[in-house]
C-alpha cells in the first residue's frame, strides 16, 4: 500500500456515476410499478452500493481502509436508461474516489441482476468518477504570485564546519515541489544579533517567504522564536498549532517546539526545526495550505 502516513486529515468527497441500459420499456414500466419479481430493485441496490462503499478496502488490495462519514446512492431514469450516482464524503488522509466508483459498480451489478429475467439485454453501460474534491485538489498553489523565499538554517555548528546541513536542503526540495525556486540559502550561527540580521536584510528586500530552520527547542542556544516573535507585526498561532499537532502524532518530542509563525509587512516568516525529521513534518503540515497567508496578504492595499 502508498505510505500516506505523511499526509493530513481533510474533507474529502468523490461522486461516481454507473448508467444501466434495458432494451424494453417493459422493464422501466416494471421498476417504476415494482413489479419485478426478485423486488424492489432500487432498494436492493441502494443496500448492496451502500456495503460495496464499505467494504472496497477488503477487495481492492491498495486501497487504504477509511472512514466514510457519509454515503447517498440517487437513481434517475430516462427513455430507456437508468443513471446511478454515489456520492461518498470522508474526513481523512486519502480521497474516497475508488469507494464511489465501486459503490457505483456494485449498485448498476445489482441491477443487472435483478432485471436480466426480465430482459436479456440489459447492459451496464459505463462507470465513471464525475467529480472529487479535497486535499490538495482543493489547496491554491500560488502560480500567480512570485514567491521570493529565503530559508535560513540556524546552527554553531553547521556555521563553524562541524556538521552537514541536511534539515535546510531537504525544507528546500519541499518548497521546489510547489514551483518555489529559486531559493536564498544561507547558513548563520544561533546569534540574535545574526537572527535579526536576516530578518532586516529579507523583510527589507520584500521576500515574500522566509523559513529559519533550527533553534527551537529549548536548550539555552535555541533562541530563534525569542528574537523572531517580537518583531512579528502579525502573530499567526494557528499555524504552529498545526504543525505541533501533526508532529506529536508521529513523535512524542514534538510537543517541545517553541516554533513561531506570522508576518513583517508582506513577508510571512516560518521557524522550524532543526531535526530534518521534524523539518520535513512540518512542512508536510503546512504546506501549500500556508500559502493561503501570502495571497490573502499580497491583496491587500500597502
């Protein structure tokens, strides 16, 4: 099965659509009277879609078990078809596509066989995903706003030579999967005086992003949110709420981030993790969501 454990929970709708075919007016006469001898057949295929949406797990094999929140199946007849619509809603990690579509299939299968006594040349004649929405089908990639981003890596020891930076490159190779290139990368010691440099030197610049990676946990070196949160002009908890969120599910130390988030004029500032770990968690937690920040902001009159 995709590893899907990187993603968030969001609201999730698909809705299928399956068209049935008779080859008499006979038959739509005896569903509309239900006449048909094995009975109602609407609700008999209404009942069987209903357990095929929640049982696809069991029968598709790389499909991930999920909650369904909610599930309708609406039947519509004209001339001499009968069009089958499931619509299925989820609040969860991966959308519920497959779940509408076999709903679909197992109701029009249904169908089938409760009228083919009845008419030998019933067909089933398609099935097909009408509409999805949720995740990041739903989440604005900014393609109309030139994001210039900087990402600054806040480390004594990345700065003197002593270690490698992975957790900066690997917040870089994020931002490029949402067309944010190119990107200012600069590596500086755990210093306020280095810290509020960069915030000057960016903000001044009119950077539309600026991510610092490392110095927020809560040895006495970590000093990034106590230099960065008083220059914020506007303070954006949320989405630090978010990010810790995501992390304690996955880490318990995830809980010990003093992370911070808001905005200096126009330009939105991150700080996050040291750990290339958590770095990428959250970056996984916010993102493109947190871009949402920048287009509400660059819209607004300076």
């Amino acid at each position: 099965m995709v590893n899907i454990t990187h993603k968030s929970n969001s609201l999730r709708k698909a809705i299928a659509v399956a068209t049935v075919t008779v080859s008499l007016p006979e038959t739509m006469m005896a569903i509309q009277e239900k006449k048909v001898p094995k009975g109602d057949v609407f609700a008999f295929a209404k009942v069987a879609g209903l357990f095929a949406i929640k049982k696809t797990d069991t029968v598709i094999p790389d499909c991930h078990p999920l909650p369904i929140e909610f599930a309708d199946i609406r039947f519509s007849m004209q001339a001499l078809s009968i069009t089958i619509e499931v619509e299925v809603h989820t609040i969860y990690k991966t959308g519920v596509e497959v779940e509408a579509m076999h709903g679909a299939s197992i109701a029009a299968l249904t169908l089938y066989d409760m009228l083919k006594p009845i008419d030998p040349h019933i067909e089933i004649q398609q099935v097909k995903l009408l509409a999805k929405s949720g995740g990041k089908t739903d989440k604005v990639i900014l393609n109309h706003l030139q994001i210039q981003a900087a990402v600054v890596v806040c480390s004594d020891s990345i700065h003197q030579q002593k270690a490698t930076d992975k957790a900066g490159l690997a917040v870089i190779e994020k931002l490029k999967n949402y067309n944010i290139h190119p990107i200012n990368y600069q590596i500086i010691p755990d210093e306020a005086a280095a810290i509020q440099a960069k915030v000057q030197q960016f903000t001044s610049e009119q950077f539309s992003l600026l991510l610092f990676v490392g110095g927020t946990g809560v040895s006495s070196r970590d000093v990034t949110p106590n230099v960065i949160q008083p220059l914020l002009e506007v303070t954006l908890p949320g989405i630090m709420e978010e990010a810790r969120r995501y992390g304690q599910e996955r880490m318990p130390f995830a809980m010990l981030s003093r992370s911070v988030a808001g905005f200096i004029q126009h330009t939105l500032i991150l700080t996050l993790p040291g750990s290339t770990a958590a770095a990428t968690e959250y970056m996984d937690a916010l993102f493109p969501a947190v871009l949402h920040a920048l287009s509400i902001r660059n819209n607004q009159p300076h």
